[in-house]
C-alpha cells in the first residue's frame, strides 16, 4: 500500500491470492471529509469523560444514607395512623 501525498490516492499494489491477482486499485481520501468526524470524535469523547469525571466526583451525594429519625404519622399529617415495628431474628427493628 503507498500513499501519494500530492494526489491524495491511496494504491494497492498487485497482490496475488491463491491463483488471482487483485487488480490495482486507487481510493480517494477526502480530507475535507476526516477533520469533521475527527472533531466530532474529540468532543464526544470529551463530554464522555466529562461526564465519567462529574459522576464519579459526585458518587457519594448519588447514595441514600437514612437518618435514623422517623417523624410520627401525626407530624406529617396522617391522622389515624400508628407506627408499626417488627423486630428481626439479628436484632434489628
């Protein structure tokens, strides 16, 4: 394979395979085509690891941590309504 800067042709030379020769072949390569997508590529990339970054640093804010103070259902307007506990074969209520 040999890259032609100039034109901007890529060409592959004739290669035998079991008993047929490829044909030689020019591909364009379109630059103008490329820097877009490879920009595109870096941002993505980017907002990607931005994003990784923030979730990582903000991880233990993602985490439920109780309180352990249960307000009584009259605190919060429940009326008619008794707490009810049960107790655990390893002690926990």
């Amino acid at each position: 394979m040999r890259m032609d800067a100039a034109s901007e042709h890529v060409e592959f030379a004739n290669a035998p395979v079991g008993n047929q020769t490829i044909q030689q072949r020019r591909i364009t390569i379109a630059p103008e085509m490329n820097r877009p997508m490879i920009i595109a590529a870096g941002y993505v990339v980017i907002i990607v690891a931005a994003l990784l970054t923030f979730i990582w640093t903000m991880q233990r804010r993602f985490i439920y941590f109780p309180t352990g103070d249960v307000p009584t259902p009259g605190e919060i307007g429940l009326a008619g309504v008794e707490p009810v506990t049960f107790d655990t074969s390893d002690g926990l209520a």
